[in-house]
C-alpha cells in the first residue's frame, strides 16, 4: 500500500471519493475483516440470528426443510438502514442448486431471510448463506 493510500472501512482507496460520481477498482472491492462476522442458528431454520457487521456468514441450522418449502428468520444486524440494499448468496453446506435465498422484508437494524427448498425433495443441511450490506448514504 502507498503512503497516501488509507483503510476506510469498506476498501481502500487513493484520496478521497467523497463527491466522486464513481469507484473503480482493478481487483477486489469489498469489507475488512473486522467488518465482518460468523453467526449460527441455534435451534431451528425459523431461529432469528443477530450479527452486527456489514457481511458475515449465517449458518442455518441443519433441520429438514421439504421439497417446495419457504423457511423465514429474522437477521438481526445493527449495520443496516432503511436505504440500504442486502444482497445474499448461498455459499455452502447445501446441494449444489437446492436453495433460493433471499431478503423479504427490511427495516432499520433487521432484515427478514426466506430460504426455499427448490432440489426436489427434503433436505436436512446446515446452509451457509453470505450476506453484505450495501451502505446507502
């Protein structure tokens, strides 16, 4: 890293980008890893998961989910505000092509994740879902 190059919490950056009409960048763009955490669901797939960073990784808990099936839990996540956008990908733990994810509900400091069973028939994984937060200022 350059001298005038500084951690701002999302990237880095040369200079300042306050005002700028875009960021560019020619490699990875993305959080610290203070910025982001690893949560578990403890006893269910409905069980809510509280984890304050701006990306992590939930780990649901491996109960049965049947073919055709919608699971709902709460992300309970100081970081996210009403503007802000949550994108969510399933990262592991699960059949290749088994799960749709996504957020279905948001407010200031949670947001509500369904989960559906989409492999044919019940599954019983323990789904690693990556989040971020995309910060609208």
């Amino acid at each position: 890293m350059s001298s005038n190059t500084k951690p701002i919490g999302v990237a880095f950056e040369d200079q300042n980008i306050i005002g700028s009409d875009s960021v560019m960048s020619g490699g990875e763009l993305g959080y610290t890893a203070e910025a982001s955490g690893t949560v578990t669901q403890l006893t269910s797939k409905s069980t809510g998961v509280t984890l304050n960073k701006s990306a992590g990784q939930i780990t649901m808990n491996d109960a049965a989910l049947a073919n055709v099936t919608n699971v709902t839990f709460t992300l309970t996540n100081s970081t996210i505000t009403p503007k802000d956008v949550v994108i969510l990908s399933v990262a592991g733990g699960a059949t290749a092509g088994g799960y749709n994810c996504w957020v279905s509900s948001k407010g200031t400091g949670t947001c509500t994740i369904t989960v559906r069973n989409i492999s044919g028939g019940s599954l019983s994984e323990a789904v690693v879902i990556n989040f971020a937060v995309i910060h609208v200022l």
